[in-house]
C-alpha cells in the first residue's frame, strides 16, 4: 500500500461519470493525475435505471483514471444525487458540567442525540453536517473541543437517502471493483469547490445545474442549512430543441452544446445555425440564432423561476446575501447567469473549479467537473487518505501469486 496521500472521486452523473485521481503533496495544491470521463447510459434524473450499464461505465471511468496516474484503485468516494435524496436540521444536547474540557467523546454522544429521529423504515441517513454548537449561552461556536461549560447543544443538516437507492449504487460502485469510502451528496461535493469562505459566511445559494437534476444547497454562517434535488436539468434544453427545430435529440445536444444561450448577444442577431432536420431527407437547414435563444430562455425562466418560489416559500430567498453560485454542465449555456440574476433579482456567477488544483487543472476547470473535484477537496479535508497501490509490476503479480497459495 503506498503511503502517498491519494484521493480518489467518482461522480455519477446523469450525462457522464467521472473519475478523479487527486495526490497531496508537498504543496497545498491538489495534484490531479488521473482523470478518466465516459458518457452515462444507466442513469435518468440521479437514479439507476440499469445497474449493469452503470457498473461498466465506472469500471471504464476508473481504468481510464488508472491508467494515465499509474495506480490501482481500490477505494474512491462517491457522489450521490436523485430526488430520493431529503434533508433536515437537527439538534443535539448533553450535560458537561463537571467536565475538565470537552472531548471528541462528547461531540460523539451530541452526534448520536441528534440523529435520533424517527427516520422513516426505507430511509437512512446518509450525512451529518455540524452547523454550530452553543455552549451555554454562547453560540456560534465552530468547535468546542478543549472548552469548559454546562450544557452543550449542536445543529446539524442531516441528510436522508432511500435504502434502496443506497444499495443499487454500492452495487454497481462495488461491482466495477471499487470498495466506498464515503457517499458525499453532490451538492456538498460542489459546493466544497466552487463557493468561497465569504459567501458561505454570507449566505449563498447554489445551484448544480446537470443533465437530470438541479441539486441545491444553501450556506450561511459557514455551514450548510438547507438542500434539495429537483428532477429538472440540460435534458429539458435538449428536448426543446429536437422538437422545436425538427431534430434528433443527439443533433439537438450538439446545437446546445456548441450554439446554446439564452440571451441574444450583440453580434448574434440575425446569426444563422446550421442544423440537420429530421424532415427533408436530413438536409442542413440555417435556422436563425434568435429562434435557437426563443426555444431556451423560456425554459430556462421557467426553471429558476420554480426554484425561486421553493426558496421563498422555505424562507431563504431573503437570506442568500451573497447571490446565487451556478454550477453543473448546464451552466455552460451562454448567459444563464444573466437570467438566474433577473429571476432571483441577486447578483449571479457560474462556480467552476479553479483553485487549489494542478496537474490536469485544464482538463477539470469547467463547471461539470465541480462534482468530481469538490469530492477530492472533501476527501483531503474530511476524511482520511483513501486505499490505492501503485499499479503492479508484472514479478509483483507473480509474487502475489505465489504468496497466495
Ligand atoms: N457547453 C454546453 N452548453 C450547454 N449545455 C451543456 C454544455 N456542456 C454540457 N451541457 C449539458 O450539461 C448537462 C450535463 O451536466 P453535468 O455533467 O453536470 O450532469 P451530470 O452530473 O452528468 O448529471 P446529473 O447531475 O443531472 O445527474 C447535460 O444536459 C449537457 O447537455
Ligand atoms: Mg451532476
């Protein structure tokens, strides 16, 4: 086993899956060196629809990682999403008077009294995520260990997933030859990536636009207090165009991809689009730029305007200080910010990975690898190294071989 200080991701997603090699070293940058992407096939809207397709694709996100970073990998965290997925706030209290100081101990016991709840029998809980702890009558608190008081509460943002759900995924993780470390919600995953320390102070909000879910997260006082998975994303955008310009779903993606906006920027007016119908014998037609932006800014305010009425009926709207943070591959169409911002009447900006990364920083500095490299952030910063070895020579192999008998 090498000691080197290894993190591996995997992010399943509803579009691709995504595996990450991340090494810490000397430095406080996070060397990615192994990066391995391949479309998603078993996947709609963050749940598993064919676990054998998922578990391959894995497998080939994986290898392709492997090898380009020349290790095996034996364990990775993974990203979890899907409408399944619920959240709550809750509290703990214990008695410490009478204790010298506080220890890990009593932040165990807390844990424990907090998610003490009455969990519905399909359900488990997935994370727990310490908010604040008050110590008597002071709160606000971020870590009590070593402190002296009477009573001591915690909050925590806990997150509930189907067990069902759980076990497909460990199935299909553990199927492709990779054991879990951790399921990381890919909100927190996200938003361990792409929000800064003042804005999480503030009060943001974030929004991981992907192909099959909008997963959202809402940070203020430095932690986590509210999230949710909507059933929306990119796919939306695509079927918009296959039937608004007469198209194959895999011609309108590309339209999206490479023409998609939802505004109309200065020189675009009257700009023509080559695209191929699926009427006149698949001919190119030119369809005009304007149109392209008609077909997606609808859905686009369609979509931010749902999510704004969830916030302000939740009571956050007015508490997201900082704006709001896009992120996810559909946060790559041109100009969604602008809308999120006329929408949400805050200020808006796309969230993509950039600091803190060499090595393949250009292959991952785009908003749909926020995911796949907030889980590696979250690896180094939370938990411990996780398992790989250095890829075996062949005498190794034999060795092994021998060993084993
Ligand atoms: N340049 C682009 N312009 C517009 N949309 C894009 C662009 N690049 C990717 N997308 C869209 O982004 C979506 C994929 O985003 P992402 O990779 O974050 O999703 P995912 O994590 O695989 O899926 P999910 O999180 O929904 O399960 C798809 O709908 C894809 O078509
Ligand atoms: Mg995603």
């Amino acid at each position: 086993m090498s000691k080197e200080n290894y993190s591996v991701s995997i992010d399943i997603g509803s579009d691709k899956i995504v595996c990450l090699i991340g090494k810490k070293g000397e430095t406080e940058e996070l060397n990615i060196v192994g990066i391995g992407v391949r479309e998603s096939k078993g996947i709609k809207s963050g749940g598993i629809k064919d676990l054998e397709i998922v578990s391959r694709d894995i497998r080939e996100a994986v290898k392709e990682a492997e090898t380009m970073a020349i290790v095996d990998v034996e364990e990775a965290v993974v990203s979890i999403s899907g409408t399944h997925l619920q959240s709550l706030n809750s509290v703990g209290t214990i008695n410490v008077t009478g204790k010298e100081k506080i220890t890990e101990e009593e932040i165990q016991k807390l844990m424990n009294q907090a998610k003490n709840l009455p969990i519905p029998t399909d359900r488990e809980i997935l994370y727990m995520f310490p908010q604040e702890y008050t110590l008597d009558s002071q709160d606000g608190i971020i870590n009590p260990i070593g402190m002296m008081g009477n009573k001591l509460d915690i909050k925590v943002h806990i997150v509930t997933a189907l067990s069902a759900a759980v076990h497909n995924l460990t199935t299909a993780v553990n199927k492709a030859g990779v054991e879990i470390k951790a399921f990381i919600p890919s909100f927190i995953a996200a938003a361990e990536t792409v929000l800064n320390d003042d804005e999480k102070e503030l009060g943001v909000g974030m929004l991981d636009f992907g192909e099959g879910t909008i997963d959202f997260a809402f940070y203020e006082r430095g932690s986590i207090w509210s999230s949710m998975v909507l059933p929306m994303g990119g796919y939306y955008f695509t079927n918009d165009i296959a039937i608004g310009l007469m198209t194959t779903m895999s011609e309108a993606k590309k339209i999206k991809k490479k023409y998609g906006s939802v505004v109309l920027g200065d020189g675009d007016h009257g700009n023509a689009i080559p695209v191929t119908t699926n009427k006149e014998d698949n001919k190119k037609k030119n369809i005009p730029m304007d149109l392209l932006v008609d077909i997606l800014r609808p859905r686009a305010e369609e979509m931010l305007m749902m999510i704004r009425d969830n916030l302000e009926r939740i009571g956050i709207l007015n508490k997201m200080n900082a704006g709001l943070v896009l992120t996810g591959g559909t946060a790559n169409l041109k100009g969604l910010d602008e809308v999120a911002e006329s929408v949400f009447g805050l200020p808006a900006r796309i969230g993509k990975p950039s600091k803190g990364i060499e090595g393949l920083l250009d292959r991952v500095k785009y908003p749909e690898f926020s995911v796949a490299v907030g889980l590696l952030f979250f690896s180094l910063r939370q938990l411990e190294e996780v398992k790989v070895s250095k890829k075996k020579s062949f005498w190794s192999k034999i060795k092994n071989l021998f060993e084993s008998f």
